[in-house]
C-alpha cells in the first residue's frame, strides 16, 4: 500500500501545495499572454483571479486521480493476484 494513501490529508496537502508553487507562475503568465493572443474570450477568462488559478489546478488533479489508476496500484493489485 502506498503510504500516502493511508494518510490522505498529507497527500490532500502535498496536491495543494503543488498547485500553490504551479499556480504562480501559471497565474501570471495567463493573466499577461490571454488578453493578446485570446482576446476572443469573454473578458471573466483574460484576467483570472489567483486562488481561482489555483483551484483549477487542485480540481484537475483531483479528477486525474479519481478517473485515472495509478501505476503503482495497478501493480499492488498485479502482485496480490499472483501470491493468492
């Protein structure tokens, strides 16, 4: 068993902590480089306020988590198979 999983609050905040430090950077070059080249978007999505940013980051990772089988699961189920 992965040991972030048998704790996932840590696991919760590593993921937000993540979007924090991707969101910065993120944050700042859409909100420079949307109203020159996506100018034909609804002027709500050229100038996307920070935590919003961030939480479509964390939203993201979430449902790549939940719809998509991690790698190391997907082996951990392989190996029980095989011993039982």
């Amino acid at each position: 068993m992965n040991s972030l999983n048998a704790i996932p609050v840590i696991g919760w905040f590593l993921a937000f902590a993540l979007c924090l430090f991707v969101g910065v950077p993120l944050y700042f070059l859409w909100n420079w480089l949307a109203p020159i080249y996506f100018y034909w978007l609804p002027s709500v999505y050229l100038s996307i306020p920070f935590w919003h940013v961030v939480g479509l980051l964390w939203l993201i990772s979430s449902l790549r988590q939940l719809m998509l089988p991690s790698r190391i699961a997907a082996s951990d189920k392989k190996e029980e198979v095989k011993r039982s």
